[in-house]
C-alpha cells in the first residue's frame, strides 16, 4: 500500500465520523475522517500507509453498524471537467 489514506464503503447512514475515528483508531492514529452523507461511504487518513494497511486487514469485510466494511485505499480524485470552456468557438 502507498498511500495512508483509505476508501470506507458501505457504511450505515447512522454512522457518524466519530464512531469512523473510534473504529480505526484501535488500528493506529487517525489524521481525518471524512464521510461523503448520503452516500454510504467516506475516507480515513491513517497517520502512515503501515497503519492504513493494518487497518485494511484487520477491518475488511468486518461487521460494523450491521453492515460488512469494504475498505480499499483511495484513489486520487479524478479532476473534474470545466464545462465553461467547452463552449464552441466561432
């Protein structure tokens, strides 16, 4: 793993970013947390890529909220297109 930041997905809308800090700080030092409402998932940054790969392992396909964790590390955000200069020039 290279980087220390991780993808969190099929989380419980319940879930809050403090319970997310709870759960991976038993796995090492959490930097932030953030999570994506309404949309099921969010991200942990881990304080060093060996504490997210730790995490990953030990959390994985476990049980939290009644919902089995899917965690992954992150992939860097895509930039988005600006549609301003799309426009066609004559």
């Amino acid at each position: 793993m290279q980087g220390s930041k991780l993808y969190v997905g099929n989380l419980n809308y319940s879930v809050t970013k403090q319970k997310l800090e709870e759960l991976f700080g038993n796995h090492g030092t959490v930097k932030s947390v953030n999570i994506i409402e309404g949309k099921g998932f969010g991200f942990v940054e881990m304080s060093s890529s060996e504490e997210a790969e730790k995490a990953r392992e030990a959390l994985n396909d476990t049980d939290f909220e009644g919902r089995p964790l899917k965690i992954d590390e992150a992939r860097p955000q895509k930039p988005r297109r600006d549609f301003n200069d799309s426009r066609k020039r004559y």
